[in-house]
C-alpha cells in the first residue's frame, strides 16, 4: 500500500528525485524478512533511506540497519558532462550539493534516524574497503556506463549469496549508461516502473563465475 501522506511529509523535509514508484518497490522488497542489512550508496538529503525506515516501522521491523554512504561534498560526479566538472553543482543546474550535517537533521527532523549510519566516503572507496556484508545494496550515485558497472563488480563481494543489488534511473541517455552496465553485468533482472532494477546477487555470482571460467579456457588454449 502507498502511503502517500508520508510520502508527502518526506519529500518535503528531503530533496531529491524518488517519489512513489520508488516507495511501492522497496515496500515489496522489504517485506522479506532476510534483508536486514542495507546499504545505500548515494543518499543526496536522504530521501531514499527515508522511505526505507518509514515502510520498515510501517512493517514493524525492528531488526534493519541502514548505511548510507556519500562524498558530501561539492564536487563533480563521474556522469558530469566534462565541460561542467569545474563548477559548483548550482553552476552547473544540478541544485544543491549533498551535505551531511543537513541530511542528518533531515532524519531526525521525520523521526527516521535510528539504525542509519551515515558515512561521507566515495562509493569505490567504502565498497573497496568495508568489512561490512549486506542483504541490500541499493547503487544510486553516478549514472555514467563505467561507474555503474565498477560498483556492481564491487558489490559482488559485499552481498550476502542470498541478497540482493539494486538501483534506479535505468537509462543509458546524454552521459548515462545504467541500463548498458546492468544489461552486461547481470543475466536475470527485473526493472520495474521502466526506472528501477533490481537482481538476485546469486545470478550476479554465477554470472561472474561462469565468465572466470570462460577467460581461463580462452588463457589456456593460448
């Protein structure tokens, strides 16, 4: 069920670009009841996470933590168009810049701030370096075809056999290439709403082994 009161409240405390297909998704994918770790690499203001833990207290579920990893910072994403990557992001028309200190207040501002860790980092840097395993990784920073498809390779090692990788904005269009990057990194997906995909890591996995195996064949017989 789509709340849309709350959804409403949150968008207004939270800027940002998910509305209610993205709450109509996560409230299916968070009725399982073996995704208690979740991470969100992208969290801008905290809209995302925001829907997470409101359809989680909805749920009743009291068992689910929630890292949220950004640079927060003001500088230019990988998908940036390289003649604007000098600028700030208001100079460059993409609104204001992910801050953490506003995004923290943001969550306590709705009441949604329990077991949510945020942590300022580059999405390569915290998946390359976390001793953290997740049933959730939700991708949602840059949107160019390279990123996408480096931080679903490292992901890979950071879900559980079980668990599940998942992003929006599925679109290779102007410097995009999401839908490309999930395309080739990923045999069985679904995207739902045209917008958001989402994989069994277990595909991924046996995807990625099977490929291992090709490419030593290919060796060998050379």
């Amino acid at each position: 069920m789509v709340d849309l009161t709350k959804i409403e409240e949150i968008n207004s405390v939270c800027i940002g670009y998910s509305g209610q297909h993205h709450w109509q998704l996560f409230n299916q994918v968070l009725a399982n009841p073996d995704i208690k770790n979740i991470c969100i690499i992208g969290v801008y203001y905290g809209r995302d996470i925001a829907y997470m833990k409101a359809i989680l207290q909805e749920l009743g579920r009291t068992d689910c933590m929630i890292v949220g990893v950004d640079k927060f910072e003001d500088s230019f994403c990988e998908d940036w168009p390289e003649e604007k990557r000098d600028l700030t992001w208001q100079e460059a028309g993409f609104g204001q810049a992910p801050d953490l200190q506003k995004t923290r207040a943001n969550l306590l501002k709705l009441g949604l701030s329990g077991n949510v860790f945020l942590v300022a980092d580059s999405d390569v840097n915290f998946l390359q370096n976390t001793s953290q395993i997740f049933d959730l990784i939700y991708i949602d920073t840059s949107h160019d075809y390279q990123s996408v498809k480096n931080l679903i390779d490292l992901s890979l090692a950071k879900v559980n056999p079980n668990g599940f990788l998942a992003g929006d904005d599925f679109s290779d269009q102007g410097t995009w290439g999401v839908a490309k990057a999930v395309r080739e990194s990923c045999p069985k997906f679904d995207v739902f709403y045209n917008w958001i995909w989402l994989a069994k890591v277990s595909d991924l996995r046996l995807n990625n082994n099977n490929q291992i195996k090709s490419n030593s064949r290919l060796i060998r017989r050379e």
